[in-house]
C-alpha cells in the first residue's frame, strides 16, 4: 500500500461529519469504522467494489478498471442504476492484465488503453481504477493518468482504491475522494441561479431519481448535479456552484458533503425519499436551505402548496391497500439509509416492523430508527440466515424486505419476499415510489404460490406415493 493511499485512508476515517468517529481515541480512529475483510470473505464487496459502485453510475464517462479481467467482471453492471441518455458507463473497459504485466509491470499497457478509449469513444473523461494485483505490483496509476491527461488533454481521473485496501464502504469514500481531489471544483457552470442544489448519494437506482426531480423542477430548484446517478462528468465537476447539497446516503459519501461545506462554504442536510412523510419533510428542508442562502421566500409557500396535493394524491392511491396490509409484519433486513427510511415508508402503508437490520448503519441511522419506531424498535445487529429462517418459519413475519443474497432464505421458509436493495427492478421514491411499493408488496402476499407450497405433499411421510397419484 503506497504512502499516499494511506495517508488517504487516514484522512477518511478522519471524518469530522461522523459523531461516531470524533468520539473514538486516535488509535481506535485508525482502525475504520467498519469490520475488515479476512482471506476469503469478500462476498460484502471489497474497497474496488465500493469505489466502482459509487462513481460508475456517472453515465458519460469511460470506466477502465486497471487489473485482471476478473475484476472488471465481477463489478460490471451489478447495480440498475439508470441513465437519460449515454450508455458508455455500460461498456466494461479492463486493461485485462496478464503474467507478463504483473513481472515487467503494467503502466504502458494501461496509457495504451486510456488511448484507445479517447480514440475511439472521446468520452468527456476517464476513470482508472486500481485493483489489489496492479497496486501489488506497484503500478503508479496516478502518474500514468497525469500524463495520459497532458497528452490527450482530456481528464483521466485515478481512483486509487485497491480492493485490500479495505470493505465496500471504504471504497465508497475512497472514490468520493477521487471527485473531490480531480473533479469537482474543476469546471464553472454556464449559469447559476438561487436555486441550484447537489443531491449527493443517490444513484438512479431503476430511475429513482426521475420520480423525485419533477417535484423539485415543480418548485422551479434546479439539480446542479447529481453524484452520481445519472451524473454527467461536466455537472459534476462544476458542482461546487450549488446552493445547498443534499445528503442521500450518508453512509457512503458524507465526505463529499462535508469537504464541500468546509471548502466552498456549501451547506448540506441528510433526507430521504422514501415514504409520503419523509419526501414531503425532504421538500420542506431544501427549501428552507435555499431561502436561507438568498432564494425568494416564496419558495416556501410554494413547496406547502406542492406537499398537500401530491400528499393527498398518494394517500388516496395507497388507501386501498393499507386496509389488506394492514397488521403485516416485515421483517426489514437492508442496512444505511434504507434501514430508517424505508421503515417510515412501511408504516404509511399500514405495516409492522418486527426488525431492522442495522450492521451497516450509522448512529444517526440508529437514532433516526427510534425516533420513528420509538422504544420498542427491534434493530437487529447481525442476524444469520439461520435466525433469519427461525423467524420466518416460526410466523414471526409475514414477509422479508432485503437484497438478493437473503432471498434464498425467505423462499426455503416458503415465504414471501421482496427486493429492496439495488438489483430491484421497481423505483421506490417520491410519492410515486411510495404507491410503487405497498404495490409490489401486496401482490407479493397475496401470489397464491405461497399457500400452495406450504401444503402437505401429496404422499405420504413414508414416501409412498398415494393411489391417486400413481393412476
């Protein structure tokens, strides 16, 4: 690990937004905040992973992934993150690295590739990630990249984020740190207006975003940029610009929204838009943000005037379903934002959460849960598949919200299950995504599968098929 990587990963867990960190002794700082990975364990995603997830979603720039091919397969479009218009963020560009590479080194293999990217798709940049084999080697991506830059005078971003480096969510940071370091600041916005903002850790998971900035151009703001779903290299880089910066994702990028506040003086606050109550306050907070640094006052009549139609829209819409869930108890095993946003979300639709899953949550996540599930919220720390199992079989939950690693679980218990994490394939935000997903969870209940699969095979215990079934 290089002496600037290290010094970068100090800097990281240096971070004066998180309450948790400043709290800790200086020798206890330095271990991170989250649990590091041991030889063989890695299904939680390593420091690449996390850095790819986080900037991959810029959808108009060449993602090249400096390491053996494996790498840029096992990262490569694993997430549904949606774009307007390019699709190159789609195109797995890997400079695929062989034996030779790792005895003489990859550097000129790696400037080859950075060319042929600019010469036959002239992006607006490119990203270069470092993966443990090349960062092993000793491969200085930076210094390839500065030279790519002042050759094809184009930006050619490193990300120097090796996957032993750390977990996901360190690499999440470290990628965060690439825009701050080489982007952002960078480039000056044709205009400016009182009402621009950043809306930071949102990633357009299944379009996400687009069900929430038709509210937003309603209200006359306007998204400065968006880091990173759907982002575009040029809106990000003149993001500092904004306003005010919106956090979504605290867990991931609260670097970007506190280094931007520290340097350009750019206020931020944490929302969420999950759930009519939060979408609405999330509205309610922008605004004010913006009034406070300058835009017309009126902008809040407006956004009241806003928050009760559509408010009223999406109670009526969700009416019909909250009477068959209400009483349904979920079983909410996600983590970050989504283990306090989504609770909120559940409970409009007429649901119970029996527990919440807060291994990757922060302790403003964890507070957050107790302020909407009051004393008796049930935040599960790490629970394994066999717990997970017990309670679903044992009735304690009629159905389980969670990613695609879990759901094998909820379907050896024979019981409903949906997909909340990032390979989903519905939008969940705003107060469309509210209708969206008391939807999905209602159909999941009611499928007939389910009453199907629990009743007794039609033999015998002993194995001996019935007469009625051998005719």
């Amino acid at each position: 690990m290089s002496v600037s990587l290290k010094a970068k990963i100090a800097d990281v867990f240096d971070e004066p937004a998180c309450d948790i960190n400043q709290g800790k002794s200086e020798k206890e700082r330095k271990k991170g905040c989250t649990k590091q990975l041991s030889p063989g364990a890695a299904a939680g995603g390593c420091a690449f992973d996390g850095a790819k997830i986080a900037l991959q979603p810029v959808c108009d720039v060449a993602h090249l992934v400096h390491g053996p091919i494996a790498c840029e397969g096992n990262s490569w479009d694993n997430r549904h993150s949606a774009s307007s218009g390019p699709q190159i963020y789609r195109t797995g560009f890997t400079t695929d690295i062989n034996e030779f590479d790792v005895i003489y080194g990859g550097e000129k293999r790696l400037f080859k590739s950075i060319r042929e990217i600019i010469e036959k798709y002239d992006p607006p940049a490119v990203f270069v990630y470092q993966t443990c084999v090349t960062a092993l080697v000793g491969d200085d991506i930076e210094a390839v990249c500065l030279r790519a830059a002042e050759k094809f005078n184009k930006p050619v971003i490193p990300v120097n984020a090796p996957g032993f480096a750390g977990p996901k969510n360190l690499g999440n940071k470290l990628g965060a740190e690439a825009l701050l370091d080489y982007v952002i600041g960078t480039r000056e916005p044709e205009y400016t207006t009182p009402y621009d903002i950043n809306i930071i850790g949102e990633y357009n998971l299944v379009g996400e975003m687009w069900q929430v900035k038709p509210l937003l151009d309603a209200l006359g703001i306007r998204v400065l940029s968006c880091i990173a779903g759907d982002g575009r290299y040029n809106e990000i880089a003149s993001a500092h610009r904004a306003k005010a910066n919106m956090m979504v994702c605290s867990k991931s990028m609260i670097n970007v929204a506190s280094k931007m506040q520290q340097r350009w003086g750019i206020p931020y606050f944490e929302g969420s838009f999950y759930g009519i109550g939060d979408m609405s306050e999330t509205l309610r907070q922008i605004s004010r943000l913006l009034v406070q640094q300058g835009a017309d006052a009126e902008l809040l009549e407006r956004t009241e005037r806003l928050i009760e139609v559509e408010e009223a829209r999406a109670w009526k819409r969700i009416a019909e379903y909250r009477t068959r869930l209400s009483g349904k108890r979920v079983l909410l095993i996600t983590g970050g934002v989504k283990s306090w946003s989504v609770v909120a979300a559940l409970q409009e639709g007429g649901m119970e959460i029996v527990g919440t899953s807060v291994k990757k949550s922060t302790k403003e996540d964890k507070e957050k849960i107790k302020e909407i599930m009051g004393d008796d919220a049930h935040m599960i720390d790490d629970m394994t598949p066999r717990e997970m199992y017990a309670m679903l079989r044992d009735a304690r939950a009629d159905i389980m919200l969670s990613g695609g690693r879990s759901q094998f679980v909820a379907l050896k218990a024979r019981m409903p299950w949906l997909d909340i994490n990032q390979e989903r394939y519905y939008p969940y935000a705003g107060y469309e995504g509210i209708v969206e997903l008391v939807h999905q969870i209602d159909r999941a209940l009611a499928n007939p599968v389910w009453q199907q699969v629990r009743q007794p095979a039609p033999w015998g215990e002993d194995g001996v098929t019935l007469n009625a079934m051998a005719v």
